[in-house]
C-alpha cells in the first residue's frame, strides 16, 4: 500500500528552508539577510508555501 505523500514532500530545498526560519519566528527581512534574498522574494515564498500547503494565513503556516 501507498503511503501518502505529505504536502512538505512538494516543497523545494528553498522553500522548506524559508518554512523552517518563518516557524523560527524569523521576520522577512531577517530571512532575507540570512539566505541572501530580496525580501519581497521572502514574501513570494511564503505566499507560496501557503498556497501549497492549503492555509491562509502567516500563524496557520507555523502551526503546519
């Protein structure tokens, strides 16, 4: 039998790395510092991490 997949399986190095600081508590700015980004590149993955992982909002994505 299959096991199912967990939606963290669809996320790329980058975007789990980003999930990983935003559940640290780690601003966009801070995380932009940190992996060397633009901090509007930050918020894309965020927004992207969300819509991939089916929540709607910054505190549902740390609870994931």
């Amino acid at each position: 039998m299959d096991r199912a997949r967990s939606p963290i399986d669809s996320l790329s190095a980058r975007e789990r790395q980003v999930l990983q600081l935003v559940v640290e508590g780690k601003t966009s700015i801070e995380i932009a510092h940190m992996i060397h980004l633009a901090p509007s590149s930050v918020q894309t993955y965020r927004s992207r991490l969300m819509m991939k992982l089916g929540v709607s909002d910054v505190p549902s994505l740390v609870k994931f």
